[in-house]
C-alpha cells in the first residue's frame, strides 16, 4: 500500500546558520543560542507562533500516522511553492494538499484529519 501524501504549502522561516564546525567552536566560547535560532526570533511573533503550531502538527501526523503518511512541506516562495500555489489556487496558508487533490484551507483540525481519513478509507478498497 502506498503512503497518503500530504503536501503544505506554508511560508517556512529562514534562519542564518553556520556549519558544524562553527557551531560548535560559537558554543565552545560560550556566545549561547545557535545563530539560526536568534535569526527565527527576529520575526514578528504571530509568524513564531505560526511556524510552531505548524511544526507541531506536522510532528504529531508523523507520530500519529508514521509510515501510511508522507508528509512534504513546501514553502510558497521557492519554485515549487510558486508552481503549487498557482495550481491549486492557495490563497491562504497552510493549505493541506492530500494525494494531489483534496485541500484544507488554514487551522482547521477536524477537517484535515477528515480528509486524510478518507484518503485512508479509499486505499483499503
């Protein structure tokens, strides 16, 4: 059985970081937080609280669902997101795109959870 692909589109944030070994010598002289997680703290507070509560919706599908769920977030200002965007004529974010065709517009749970069901249903036949 193939996994139900769930793809959102929702703006990522962006964060400055550094490689490894840098990361580890700024720890080592004790400059405290990594500099990518300074760089998500310079966005505007609805725009933290967004990217947390899709992070952890995203974390609790993949616990909840695990190997039935793929799951690919996109964000809409790469190449990808524009394409997708124009496609299933996303005019807000996040929208859920499920197997291609269903779409969630926004925060709404129940709804998501809905449509992944019947996407689950649909395999079992």
């Amino acid at each position: 059985m193939e996994p139900i692909r769930l793809e959102v589109i929702a703006p990522m944030l962006q964060g400055m970081s550094f490689c490894a070994p840098c990361e580890l010598v700024m720890e080592g002289a004790g400059l405290g937080q990594h500099a990518a997680e300074h760089a998500l703290d310079e966005y505007p507070q609805e725009w933290q609280e967004d990217h947390r509560r899709l992070t952890e919706w995203l974390s609790d599908l993949a616990d909840r669902h695990g190997s039935r769920l793929r799951i690919r977030a996109i964000d809409p200002q790469s190449p990808e997101g524009l394409w997708k965007s124009l496609r299933y004529w996303v005019r807000r974010y996040p929208t859920w795109i499920v197997n291609g065709k269903k779409c969630v517009v926004g925060w709404d749970r129940p709804a998501l959870d809905a449509a992944l069901e019947q996407a689950m249903e649909g395999q079992h036949v």
